[in-house]
C-alpha cells in the first residue's frame, strides 16, 4: 500500500497509508475527520465495487432482485456525486494545517492513486447499464418474437 501522505514534525517524517491517517487522526483527538476518512476512502469505495461487481454478476433471476438491484444502483449512481466529500476532507486538513492544529503534510504518491481510484470506480458506475441486468433472454422470451409483435 502506498502511503497518501507525509506529515513533518520535529521528531521526523512519518508516512501514512489511509489507514494510518485515519488512525493518526483519532489518536490526535480528532474523531470526526477521523470518521469521514474512513467512510469516504474505505467503506464508500469498498462498498461500491462490491455492489457494483454482484449487479455484473447478475443477469436474470426474479423480478423482486432485479428492482432491489436497479434501486441499489440508482443509490450508487447518487452517491457518486458525494464524492466531493474527499475533496472537503483534503480542504479541512488544509485549514488545520493552516490554523497550526496539525504539523506541516506532504501528498504521496497515494493520493494520486486514490484518486484514480475514484475516478474509476465513479466511471464504471456510469458506464453500468442496469437494464443489462434485465435481459428478456432471462425471463424465457424470444426476443425476436417480441420485436415481430411490435411490428
């Protein structure tokens, strides 16, 4: 794992991977920076390729599962637009650094990769056609005795 980021201090340069920074943050005191690192660069993506990979999966099956699954993509798809929230997280760690609440930081290598990955991910998202998930072979019909009836 590459570490996101660097922070200088007196006694030396410390690298942080995400999950060093989120513990870094919580041993600092700082518990809800600590929380929406965690929710925003561990849970959210984790979450969103598992979704996203079981939708690939699934071609057919019951009506039940397959509107469960388009309304689980509609909330993916939304929630790609909080993905902003990485970005407040970067401008709050600016502030604190600004106002001295935390020691001078330096972005690695990590960071560039993290977000790649967020942009990967949010593309995927977008380029998933969940009526691909409906496929009328799956549901036994002919789909070119469909298409002769809309004739």
């Amino acid at each position: 794992m590459f570490p996101i980021m660097t922070i200088h201090t007196h006694g030396g340069d410390v690298s942080l991977t995400i999950p060093g920074c989120v513990m870094a943050f919580a041993s600092s005191g700082l518990w809800p920076l600590a929380a929406i690192i965690f929710l925003t660069a561990v849970v959210v993506p984790l979450l969103k390729m598992a979704a996203l990979a079981q939708m690939v999966r699934t071609h057919g099956g019951s009506a039940r599962v397959l509107r469960r699954l388009t309304k689980f993509y509609r909330l993916i798809e939304m929630s790609g637009r909080w993905s902003v929230v990485n970005i407040l997280t970067v401008a709050s760690i600016a502030g604190l650094i600004k106002f001295g609440l935390l020691s001078p930081v330096t972005a690695e290598a990590g960071a560039a990769f993290f977000g790649a990955v967020v942009v990967l991910i949010t593309l995927a998202v977008l380029s998933f056609d969940p009526r691909s998930m409906w496929d009328a072979d799956n549901f036994g019909d002919d789909v070119s005795t469909t298409q002769s009836y809309r004739k």
